[in-house]
C-alpha cells in the first residue's frame, strides 16, 4: 500500500536513482506508489484491464523520463497522482469517444458529464487517502458510521470543538475534488503534463 508524502529529499534522490537507470528504484517506486495508481485509475476508467494498462504506462513513463518531474514543483506522490489521472482521463475519453462514434448514440456533452464525474470522484479518493489520519478518521466516523460531531469527539476521544474542526477541515480539503475535477486536471502539481 502507498505510504503518505514522502519527505523532498526522498523525492529527490528516488528521482536521481531513477535517471542514473537503477532498477531497484523503479521497483521501490512501484512497491510504494502502485496501489495508489492503480486506485486512481480504476476510479476513472472503473475498467480493472484498463487500469492495469495505466498503470503499466505511468511507470514506464517515470522509468523513461524521471527528469519530468521536478521536486521543486511538489511531491514525487502528487506528481504521480497527477500523471495517473492524465493519462486516464484520456483513456477514458479516447474510449467513450470511440463508443459514440460506433452507436451514434450519445453526445459530446453526456462524455464530458461522464469523464468530469470519474474526474472528481477519483479526485475525491485521492484527497481522501491523503488526508492527514486525524482528518480522515473524523470523516469516516460521520459519514460512513453517521456520527455527529459530539459522537465523533467520543470515539476519537477528542473535545467538541477539535472534532467540528476536523470535519470541516476535512470537508473543505474534499470541496477542492468538485471545484478541480471541473478542469479535468488536479491542481497537486499545477496541471503537470
């Protein structure tokens, strides 16, 4: 499974393993980043092959040109994220497109409606498993197990005050995933192509 952000100077250095042609970073980058790339992109395309083809072509592209991405811009993880869902996001249009050429059904609005819904809800998972524990804790509670904020501050065993922050740190940190998906590219790394 993904580990959270990892500090710039990992990123840095896996990045430099990378351009130096070292096998073994591109399997540590796998083995740290691949359940996340695979998520994203089944979120998208909601197509287990279609992932795993995604996935294939997100690694090759960081094995292929590891000077794409740049350290200063954010995190190796972001990055990683960002390019996932380019690449989906095009899969999945070159995909719909195709269908509606051979059923003449359909509109261009009704596959924009389709690639901006996966957009966001893939978006939405991404900030969600992102967030920091706290946060995504207090979110679960209430809207999985449907607590209220006074419930929530029990079970996390945290004061009132420090759970409605939470949520509302955690809601707003989730109202980006609407407001970004609109664009069709994730802002973690400023619309990296």
């Amino acid at each position: 499974m993904a580990t959270k952000d990892a500090p710039p100077r990992w990123d840095r250095k896996m990045q430099q393993r990378l351009a130096r042609g070292e096998a073994a970073a591109l399997g540590e980058l796998y083995d740290r980043f691949a359940s996340l790339v695979h998520g994203l992109a089944h979120r998208v395309l909601g197509d287990e092959r279609a992932a795993d083809n995604i996935t294939r072509e997100v690694f090759a592209h960081v094995w292929q040109s590891p000077e794409s991405y740049d350290p200063k811009q954010g995190p190796l993880r972001s990055w990683i994220a960002t390019l996932t869902h380019r690449l989906a996001v095009q899969r999945l249009r070159a995909t719909e497109t195709a269908a509606l050429a051979l059923d003449g059904g359909g509109t261009t609005e009704e596959l924009e409606r389709k690639v901006r819904s996966a957009s966001v809800a893939a978006r939405a998972d991404y900030i969600v498993t992102s967030m920091p524990t706290p946060l995504r804790a207090a979110l679960e509670l209430a809207y999985f197990q449907r607590r209220d904020y006074r419930q929530a501050a029990a079970d996390l065993g945290v004061t009132e005050d420090e759970a409605r922050r939470r949520l509302r740190l955690g809601l707003q940190l989730l109202s980006t995933a609407h407001d970004t998906g609109l664009s069709g590219t994730p802002p973690e790394y400023g619309g990296a192509r």
